[in-house]
C-alpha cells in the first residue's frame, strides 16, 4: 500500500509559496516588475511597510533568486532592485491569482468593495 502521507518540505507547491506567500513579497514583486526601483522608492510606493520588514523582505528575494541587488560603489551609496528571469517569470502567475482575486471578490462585477487604507 502506498504511503500518502503528506509531506509540506517535499512538496513545490508549499516550497513555492514559502518564497512568495506572505503579505509584502507579492506586492514588491509587482512593483519591481516595471522598472529596477532603488530602496528608497519602494519605501515610498509601498508605505505599510516597515523599512525593517521591507530590508528582511528584499533580502530573502534575493536569496530566492527572485531579484537581484545592484549595490554601486558611489557616494552616497546607490542600491537598485530588479527582477530575474525567475521572478520574471511569476509575474503572470501574480496577474492570474490577482485576476481571480478581482472575480470571486467582486461577485463577477469586476468592482471591488474594499476600503483603502490610509
């Protein structure tokens, strides 16, 4: 009989949301997608976030290679963020789950009901 326990560190769907499936790294994501963005302006496009959080947040990306870390030896220092091919790649994963999202949400009227967060 086979074993079909589960096992969550076997598994590439739990795998890959551990990279991506919390609160900020989906939105750095999409910001980043546009554009290599420095630190500051991620700050500021993203105001919820906590400059501690959004450091933790970069750091782990990179080291999932989701994006690389441009660090320029000038004064004063210049550090730039842009995605890989890698996180290039979810950026259309991101659009279908946000597409979905805006569906279910909506009830199918494409308008969502939420309040925005000043």
């Amino acid at each position: 009989m086979r074993d079909e326990r589960f096992c969550s560190s076997h598994c590439p769907l739990t795998r890959a949301i551990s990279k991506i499936g919390n609160k900020w790294k989906p939105i750095i994501i999409n910001v980043i997608q546009e554009r290599t963005v420095r630190f500051g302006q991620l700050d500021t496009i993203i105001p919820l976030i906590t400059r501690k959080v959004l450091t933790e947040q970069l750091k782990e990306l990179e080291e999932d290679g989701i994006l690389i870390r441009t660090a320029y030896k000038e004064i004063p220092p210049r550090v730039e963020y842009s995605l890989t091919k890698q996180g290039l790649e979810l950026v259309p994963i991101l659009k279908t789950i946000t597409d979905w999202n805006i569906k279910y949400e909506s009830n199918g009227t494409g308008e969502l009901k939420i309040p925005i967060e000043k």
